[in-house]
C-alpha cells in the first residue's frame, strides 16, 4: 500500500468495515475478461456468502475462474469545497480482499449463508424453507487475503 498512513491492518477494524458496508463490488476474471458486479452479501468473520439464480454470467464466470477479488466501503462521504474543484475528495474506509468461490449445496450450509446475508441487512436470523433453499444457489468466499485503508480527513478548505 502507498500510503501506509491510512492502512487499516487490525482485523477487528477491518471485520468493522465489512460490517458496515452496504454493498459487495465482486470481481471475476475468465481468460482476458473481467466482470465486476455490486451485490448483497453476509459475513461471519472468516467468509462472505452471497447467493445467485441457477444460471448467469456470475455462473459462468466462476465456473471458468473460483478465484474472486472484492471490495467493500462504508462511512463514505464527499468532501466539496465551494471554490476548489481540486480540494473536492471523499471520506471513506474500504476493504479489498482476494478468496476462493464455491457453492454450499447441503441444506444446512445453504440455510447457513442465506442468514448471514440476511442477518447482514436485517439484523437477525430467518427461518428458510425448503422450496427458497432448492431454488437459490449459495455461494462462499472463502478470504484468503484482505487489506484495509481509510480516509478521513477532511481536505483543507477556503471557507
């Protein structure tokens, strides 16, 4: 990293970053062909789950390719000055980490990864019924690497 000064490299932080982020950006690679998607995602510490129809482009690109890059952002915030265009940035802490995709297919595992997602958003666990379970694929990201910045100093202004 650049500039060590805004590394995050305690796990706990981290963990706290992912915690808060709203949106997972999932990158996959095929060949000389990347893909990039925002998505929903849980988390319980050592991994992310998220979840996919039966078929896609997400399908078919993690069947050439398992290895996957993500990143993640929360307490972003756009810092304007009113006559600087040059002093315009962001606040932010973000998370990049690199892992391993595969699919849960045992009913438990599935039922598992679906709560962490939803337990991500809504807070508490779900009850997840057989017919959701056999028509929603579920997917863990194993991490195997995950490093952390932040920003958030304010830009100097003129005001």
């Amino acid at each position: 990293m650049r500039r060590r000064d805004r590394e995050i490299s305690d796990r706990e932080e981290i963990d706290a970053v992912i915690q808060a982020a709203t949106v997972c950006h999932l990158a996959f690679a095929a060949g000389d062909e990347p893909y990039v998607i925002p998505i929903s995602f849980g988390y319980d510490g050592q991994a992310l789950y998220i979840h996919t129809a039966k078929t896609g482009k997400k399908i078919d690109f993690i069947e050439r390719n398992t290895r996957v890059c993500f990143e993640l952002e929360a307490n972003l915030v756009l810092q304007t000055d009113r006559d600087d265009a040059c002093k315009w940035s962001f606040t932010f802490e973000s998370v990049i980490g690199y892992g391993t995709i595969t699919e849960l297919t045992i009913s438990r595992d599935k039922a598992h990864g679906l709560n962490r997602i939803m337990e991500h958003y809504s807070g508490r666990e779900w009850e997840m019924g057989e017919t959701s379970l056999a028509t929603t694929r579920v997917w863990r990201i194993a991490i195997d690497s995950v490093t952390g910045k932040r920003s958030l100093e304010k830009p100097e202004s003129e005001e």
